[in-house]
C-alpha cells in the first residue's frame, strides 16, 4: 500500500494505491477522480465512488442500483477523454 499526495479542488489530499493496484488501473482512477473533481464532487465523497467504480470496472463488483448508476454516469464521461 502506498500513500500518495494529490491536489484536489486546490486541496493537497491523499489517496492510497493498493499494492493489487496497476499503475496502468492507478492513473485511469485519477481521470475518474478528476472528472468528479470537475463536477464538484467533494472529496471524500470522489474518493469513495472512485473505490466503487475500480471494484466495479476492474473486479465486477456488484452494488445497490442507486450507486451503480451513479458511477456509471460519471464512467460515460471518461470514456469521452481515454487517449
């Protein structure tokens, strides 16, 4: 497990890269939090739903309709910015 510092909403904040973690799946998952970043997602908030949407891109984790949605409303933006 590593702790590693981010700026967030003009906030230095941490964020853990779990050793099962890519670095490859690790900087998708910052793109994911910087478009809830953009749409004001507060902080602690992004950084649970960005938990949710890895278990769910990644480890097909299944969750209450209500979250599923929302993460894969946010999904369908970062689907428009992969390079």
């Amino acid at each position: 497990m590593e702790e590693i510092q981010i700026i967030y909403n003009k906030k230095q904040e941490k964020i853990v890269k779990y050793d099962c973690e890519s670095s490859c799946r690790f900087n998708i998952r910052l793109k994911f939090i910087k478009i809830l970043e953009e749409e004001n997602i507060i902080w602690k908030e992004a950084y649970k739903l960005s938990k949710f949407w890895y278990n769910i891109k990644f480890n097909k984790c299944k969750y209450d309709q209500n979250i599923y949605f929302k993460i894969m409303k946010f999904d369908k933006l970062l689907e428009f910015r992969k390079c």
